[in-house]
C-alpha cells in the first residue's frame, strides 16, 4: 500500500522508493499455466512445497536452459532478514518459464513458497490504474491536461481546509507522475503509526474511504507546488481510482477487471476492498512493529485502495507486464506517455519507470509493498522478458540486493 518518507509506508500501497534507491531496484514474475499447463504446474507446486527444488524450468518441449539466473540472488534477500523469496522469469511468450525460491513461505511449518501463491503486491496496482487511465485518455473521456477537481464523484473532497484548493490545479498527468505536490496520506502521523507502527496490531481491520483518506492528506500542506518537481505520493493514485469512478460510472476495480483482467486472463488478480483473507494458496506475510516480527498476513486492504490493494500472482504479473510493454493494452501513443520520465527528471512516468542496469540493458516496470509484502516487476520494452520477485516481508534491508535480482537475468542474457 502507500509509502512515507524517507522510505514509501510499508502498509501503504507501495511506489517506487526514491529515485537514486529506485534506480537500484529489482524486478521479476510470471505465467505459469501457458507454459506447462496444469499437470506441470501442479508437481512444480508439490515438489517446491516438499522443499525438493530452488530452480527448474517450467515447461515441456521445450529447449533447455540454464537455471533460473536469480537464485543466489533471492538467497541474498533471504540472508538480509527476509523469510522467503521467490522469482519468475518468463521469455519469447512463456515458451520457458523459470520459477526460483530462497527461505520459506512460513516460518512456523517451514513451507516453501510455491509459483501460484496469492499475495499483496502494493504499488503495481498503480500501473493498472494508469493503464485505464490512459485507454480513458485515448477514447476522449479525458485528456492529461484535465484539472482532477472536475472529475471527482458527488461528496468527494476537492479542496482541504479554508480556502486551499489543491485538486482545482492539479492535473490528471501530475497524479500519474508525482508532480502534484499532494501530500502523501500515509504520511500523516497519526495514520501512519496505525497503518504500520505499534498500532498496526490495534488497527490492522479498521476500514478506510478514499474520501475519508484524501480528507487526511487535504488537511496537509502541499509538499509542493504542482507540475515543479518530483515526490511520491499515495494520494495521487488514490485520486485517481476516484476519477475513473466519475468518468466511467464504475468503481475503478471493476475497470480493471473489464478492460485488463479479463482479456489478459488474469484469473488470480483480484482487488479485495475491505476483504482481509488472502485467497489459497498464500504463505505468511511477515512485518516489523517496533522492534518485534509480526504476522501481517490478514488485514484490511481498504488502506490502499487504488494506490496498492491489488492481490496477485508472480504468474499473473508477468503476463499483465509482458501484454502492457508488448502493446496489447495502449495505443502507441499512450504507450509514448506512458514511458514519458521527462517532467520527473528520469525518476517516473506515468504508472511506470525505467530501470537502467550496470551492464547497460534498461528495463520497464514498477515495484510495491505493503505490511508484509514487496514485490517488484520489471521486463525489456518490448515485454518479451519480464522478471518479476517477491519477498514476504515489506523492506529490503540493501537495496542493492535487489538489483542484482535484475542484472542477474537481464545482463546474464547478454552474454554469449
């Protein structure tokens, strides 16, 4: 879900950490049942259960291959403190999909984490939501240039206290790039330490409204003027989900099934409200409050909303990654602003933001977490290999450990 400063709140829905820390990001996921189908997939989820494999190919009749290249890298992640970690690599349509686990899915039973395991993904919700967003842009219903206060729903905040009016200035393309200025809710004290401190425990089932959190953050002083620089913010995307509510009459979760889950076949992604159980199968999703480890595998989701509530698969976040770069969901033109990191200086588009890796390659992705879970994706701009990582824990201790899960893959393809 949303993030704080210095790092995004780990129970907010997640976005990208700042842009020197997100540069050195990591990214990773996958598509299982196109590769081997379900027989293959079933003894794949059995054996990693049984702890009787960390790498393997997942499909049949097909050339072989080296395995997967981010297995050391996900025991890095595992010796940094994380419980568990997993990766998916899928190439050239999932002809060969590849499936890594370090540590274990739960520390109790010493389960391994398995391919089709359900878990919080934060802020790559924010790539879908700027995907309708963009498709709404492209059929006229919207332009970027739109102020958000005009396409808010009846009894939705514009304007925080007294006179200030925020979203009368800001623009639906300062919302997708982090340019508004609008202070981040997750940020604000008193949320904060239910959403991710010694409240956690208390607060983990309260129930949020987008307006009751764009109150929250309305009664903040923006951080900045709008359109002047760059500074990441939930509110933003939690706009947003209201906006594409307005123009289209629809809550945006129910956009997104419409317009992304359905024909992408993303039978596993879902967007559960205020639901706090995790769809089977599911590990344990483990945080830090205070100086204790906690089990924040159920909680209420409604305190990301738009900005970081989606559940997932590393499956369904390849193929939805794969079929975004690879054209499938925007036109050309939207695909062009989409990658456009111009008014941020190079640190984010809209909904999505490069990679540039030591070896050279750059990749396209996003990266999330919320209390208990990061997870990151990211694929060459084509969409023809896409990488995407999981840990169930919501920090990564050195960021520079998830890079290597990146140049793993991406420059060990490189070489002869």
């Amino acid at each position: 879900m949303p993030k704080r400063s210095p790092r995004p709140a780990a129970t907010a829905a997640p976005g990208p950490p700042p842009p020197a820390a997100r540069r050195r990001a990591v990214a990773l996921s996958g598509a299982l049942l196109r590769s081997g189908g379900l027989a293959t997939l079933a003894a794949l989820a059995l054996a990693a259960c049984a702890g009787q494999i960390r790498s393997v190919p997942l499909a049949h009749g097909t050339p072989e291959r080296p395995p997967a290249t981010t297995a050391h890298a996900l025991h890095r992640l595992v010796d940094d403190g994380a419980p568990g970690a997993a990766s998916l690599i899928t190439r050239d349509g999932f002809a060969a999909a590849r499936y890594s686990t370090a540590g274990v899915a739960d520390l109790r039973t010493g389960r391994r984490m398995a391919p089709q395991d359900h878990f919080r993904a934060g802020s790559l919700t924010k790539t879908l939501v700027a995907t309708v967003v963009l498709q709404l842009v492209a059929e006229g219903r919207l332009t970027l240039h739109d102020h958000a206060a005009a396409h808010l729903p009846p009894g939705v905040p514009a304007t925080g206290d007294g006179d200030r009016s925020e979203l009368r200035r800001v623009t639906i393309r300062q919302l997708l790039d982090h340019t508004s200025g609008l202070f981040n809710y997750t940020q604000d004290p008193r949320l904060s330490k239910q959403l991710y401190g010694k409240g956690f425990g208390a607060h983990r089932y309260d129930s949020h409204t987008p307006a009751e959190l764009l109150r929250i953050a309305l009664s903040h002083p923006p951080v900045a003027a709008p359109g002047t620089r760059y500074a990441y913010s939930n509110t933003n995307y939690l706009v947003l989900g209201l906006v594409i509510e307005a123009v289209t009459g629809n809550p945006y979760a129910t956009e997104i099934r419409r317009r992304i889950l359905v024909p992408a076949r993303l039978d596993h992604t879902s967007f559960p409200g205020t639901d706090p159980v995790l769809p089977e199968p599911h590990g344990r999703a483990y945080s830090r409050a205070g100086a204790r480890r906690v089990d924040a595998t159920s909680l209420d989701p409604s305190r990301a909303g738009a900005a970081g509530e989606m559940v997932t698969t590393l499956g369904d976040l390849n193929r939805f990654f794969a079929a975004l770069l690879g054209g499938e969901f925007l036109a050309p033109r939207q695909m062009a602003q989409i990658r456009n990191e111009k008014r941020t200086d190079g640190a984010y588009g809209l909904g999505l933001y490069a990679t540039r890796l030591p070896c050279g390659v750059t990749v396209w992705g996003h990266n999330g977490d919320i209390n208990g879970s990061y997870a990151r994706t990211a694929g060459t701009a084509d969409g023809r290999h896409i990488v995407s990582y999981r840990a169930n824990t919501d920090t990564l201790p050195d960021p520079a450990h998830g890079t290597a899960v990146l140049t793993a893959e991406f420059c060990a393809a490189r070489r002869p």
